[in-house]
C-alpha cells in the first residue's frame, strides 16, 4: 500500500483550553507530515461537551492549573473509553498539563487534587519551585536519540508500575528535577514537559507516532519514506546541549 492509499484520523482533545506556549504546533506537525507524503487526515478539535470519538492519534496540550481543572472533569467522564482505545494501541500525545492528566492525579498547590485518567502509572504534585528552561534528553528507540524542547512546570511527575520514561534528562530538569527521567510511556500513550512546541523540532519522534497510529490502524507496520528535514534538523541540533 504506497503512503498515497493511506488515511489517519486525529483528535485534538481541548484546544481553546489546553494549548499553551503554541503547543498547536505539535497538530500541524502531524498534519503537515502526512500532507507532505499524501496521506489523508482526517482531523477533528473536542472541546468541552462534545463526545470523544474512536480515532487514531488524541493530542493534549499544556496549560495552567485553571485550565486544567476545566478538562480534568471531562476526561474524567470520558476515562473508560479512552482506555479502551488505549488499548485498542492509539497513540496519544500529552504535553506538561495535558501529560499530567494521563496519570493518575494532579495535585496542585492549595487547590483540590485533579482526576487523571490513568492512561499511564504515574501521579504528579505541585512543587515549590517553577521548572523553567531549554531540556536535552536522551531516549533509548529514536535515531537520532535526543529530543529538545522547552519547560515550563511546577508539578513533578513520578512513574510507577509498568510506566517507562520518555527518555532521560541531559540538560534541564524533566519530571522531577531528581531522577534524571522526561516524560513517560505505557503502551502507546507518550507524555512530555517538553514545549517549544515538541515535534517541529523533534520531527523523527512524530514520525515514530505516524507509524505507530498507522501500524494501528492497518494492523501490520508501514515504514515511512524519509522526509527533507533539513530545517528541522538544524533546528534540533541547535538546542541541543542549550540551557538557558
Ligand atoms: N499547571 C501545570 C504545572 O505548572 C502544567 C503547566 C503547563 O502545562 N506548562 O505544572
């Protein structure tokens, strides 16, 4: 099957709610990687009432605690099915806020504890300091093995259980600022600190989830042809190593 007779649907959960420091950049990526290959998108925003549908990849962006307490309930209603679906192997995406939601708990400061919805075994809690800065960290399944980004959180995330890191702090601060662990992953559900936004600048982690949602959605894996990264790859290897 060419790239051409494809077809991946994505959901971006929350928009007008959850998408701090440009992280709808992260949703152009995706779309604009599969146009570029002639893959068909079909694309779809959910915002407060509306019913989450099956699709192949759900994108969560970040956002301050206000805004999270407004999406917590409504995942929260909407958790059995999305653990359906995540184990029905779709990809889902969660930047800072929105990864804090895949876990089980989010307690913020002086403010009643947010529901997550345990897609992955992790919990987070606010911290006294603010996490603000350029982030290096090391995975052990890309090539190229870093991905770059930008944080900007107070809450520390702790994984658990069968919960595995994203990938392993170099330069920043990551979950915690102590274990050296980025983010996390169980099965195909994927959450990072890291903004910027994430996947322009880590374009071979977006392809990676490409291949995940269609090996989901065709049932075999589909290797796709190699883009012209040039850009994005100066990019990437701009920031690496960079702190402040
Ligand atoms: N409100 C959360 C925190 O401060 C998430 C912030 C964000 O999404 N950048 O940790």
């Amino acid at each position: 099957m060419g790239e051409r007779d494809l077809k991946i649907s994505i959901a971006h959960l929350y928009p007008k709610l959850l998408n701090l420091y440009g992280d709808i950049g992260n949703i152009i990526t995706l779309k604009k990687r599969c146009e570029w290959r002639g893959i068909a998108v079909e694309f779809e925003d959910i915002n407060i009432g509306d019913k989450i549908k099956e699709h192949d990849i759900y994108f969560v962006g970040g956002g301050q605690d206000k805004q999270q307490e407004e999406v917590a309930d409504e995942l929260y209603r909407q958790k059995d099915f999305l653990t359906e679906e995540r184990d029905r192997n779709a990809v889902f995406l969660g930047i800072c806020g929105g990864y804090q939601l895949f876990g089980h708990y989010y307690q913020p400061h002086d403010k009643e504890r947010l529901n997550g919805i345990s897609l992955m075994d992790a919990y987070t809690v606010a911290g006294n300091t603010r996490f603000i800065g350029n982030v290096t960290a090391r995975t052990d399944f890309l090539e190229p093995k870093t991905l770059v980004g930008f944080e900007n959180h107070s809450g520390l995330t702790y994984l658990q259980g069968d919960t595995t890191p994203l990938a392993y702090t170099e330069v920043g601060n990551g979950n915690n600022g102590k274990d050296k662990t980025e983010g996390g992953r169980y099965k195909n559900v994927f959450g990072t600190y890291l903004h910027g936004s994430f996947l322009p600048k880590n374009p071979h982690f977006a392809d990676y989830m490409l291949e995940l949602a269609l090996e989901k959605r065709y049932g075999e894996p589909i290797k796709l042809q190699p883009l012209d990264d040039k850009f994005e790859t100066e990019t990437h290897n701009s920031l690496i190593g960079k702190s402040y």
